[in-house]
C-alpha cells in the first residue's frame, strides 16, 4: 500500500491545478482524497484475470424506431411565428461579434 496522502500534497496538487484552497478546504479535501485513493487502492488489488474487458457491466442494444414518414408542420407556418425569418429560415442574433 502507498503512503497516505498528506496536506501538502493536496496543495501541491492544488497549486498545480491553479486553485486556492483555504486551511479548511485543505484539511476537507485531504482527507475525501484519501478515501478516494484507498478505495483505488482497494480495486487496484481485485485478481481481474478471469474477467473480460468490457465498456459496460450490461449487454446493450441500440433501440431505433423505424423510419416513418409522418405529417410535419408547414414550413411558412412555423416561419410566420418566428421572432425573424429571413430567406426561408430563422434568423438569430450574431455570436461572438461575428457580423450579421
């Protein structure tokens, strides 16, 4: 087993990821980091050998509904209580500064 983690590692990891923690958060967030690291630890010693790799505990299925051709609303009907339309489609305001 390695050695528990300490409050300052926890600040040297927060430093690292540019985050400033007070004494208390410090003090909180070592030791839910440990419990993290123990529970790692506690998988990393499970004997896998006999376990295949998976992505999922489930077998899983895609479930698609067929592809129907159903009634839609009218274009211009939709287009007529829209705020703006323009040119046969919704116009939005510009983004990021780009020009209208």
């Amino acid at each position: 087993m390695t050695a528990p983690i300490s409050r300052d590692d926890v600040a040297h990891v927060a430093r690292l990821a540019r985050l400033t923690l007070t004494d208390e958060e410090l003090d909180t967030f070592t030791g839910q980091l440990a419990s993290i690291l123990d529970h790692a630890a506690d998988v990393e010693a499970l004997d896998l050998d006999d376990v295949a790799p998976t992505s999922h505990p489930y077998p899983l299925e895609n479930v698609v509904r067929p592809d129907e051709v159903r009634p839609c609303l009218d274009r211009d009907e939709v287009l007529a209580e829209a705020p703006s339309a323009e040119d046969g489609m919704f116009r939005v305001p510009p983004v990021l500064g780009e020009a209208p």
